[in-house]
C-alpha cells in the first residue's frame, strides 16, 4: 500500500513533536539529578512546595499540571525519601496538605546548581526565544509570585 500524500502533513504534527521533546528534556533532566537521589518530576515537586508552603493535593495537582493520582505517586516516593510530609488539614479534614521537609530543602539545595546548569544547557540548546515560547504555550511561570504568599483558593468558611 503506498502512503496517501495527503497524510504526509501529518509528520508535522505538534503533538508528537512536543511529546518528544518533552520525553527529551525528562530525560537530560534525569540523568543531571540522578547524583543527587532525585528525578526531574521530584525536584519540580520539591520546588514548588519549598516556593509556595503547604498545599493541598488539590492544589499541587493544579499548579503542577499533573493528575491528582500521578501527583499521589510521586508524594508518596518523596515522602518514604524525608523531603516532604503529607498530613490531614486541620481547616479541612478531607483535605490532605503536602509539606516541604528539612531534608527536602537540603536535597532541593544541594540539585539547584546542577539543575541550573541543564536548564542553561538546554535553553541554549533550544534558544532562549524557543524556551520563553515554551514556557508560554505551557501557560507561563510554573509557580507565580501570587501563589507563593497565598492559597490559590479562599478556604470554605465553616458553620457553627
């Protein structure tokens, strides 16, 4: 069967680029922070909490852009590691909050060179114009300077 030319479009398909080359920067990531005990998707958690404090499952899974059960997963490698814990919300005890531990901050810290130095690698590898364009279509700053001083969402007052 020969190809249908109409189809040849096709391997110039967003999706799949992007897909790949997110595979592709997991990946540099990953082998970056391996000396350091952690995986790219660890190191963005640990960042996040250390940047914005305590957050609900919820809310984490919101600011990451991850699935409340992919976010579960990794909470819970880095719990069994010591860099976070995860506890009942005392305002609202459906609510679980995720929190940055000591040894999260000294395990974040000791990554953050390495970690620099890939992000700059990379961005110089792709362009810097290609990595804002990146970050844009990703809807900006993955953590942004509001979600940093307060909840993203106003607490339920409770009845009495």
């Amino acid at each position: 069967m020969k190809p249908d030319p109409a189809v040849l479009e096709t391997t110039q398909c967003l999706c799949l680029a992007s897909r790949r080359a997110a595979r592709a920067i997991t990946r540099e990531f990953d082998r970056a922070l391996r000396p350091h005990g952690l995986r790219a998707t660890q190191f963005t958690l640990l960042s996040a909490l250390h940047l914005t404090g305590p957050r609900s499952i919820g809310e984490l899974a919101e600011l990451l852009g991850l699935d409340r059960t992919t976010l579960t997963r990794n909470l819970a490698i880095a719990q069994a590691c010591g860099w976070v814990t995860v506890r009942v919300d005392r305002e609202d005890a459906r609510s679980r909050l995720a929190e940055f531990t000591a040894q999260g901050s000294r395990t974040l810290g000791s990554a953050l060179a390495t970690w620099r130095k890939t992000q700059q690698g990379l961005t110089e590898a792709i362009g810097a114009q290609t990595a804002a364009s990146l970050r844009m279509l990703a809807g900006g700053p993955c953590v942004s300077v509001a979600q940093t001083t307060a909840r993203s969402r106003p607490r339920k007052e409770t009845q009495r």
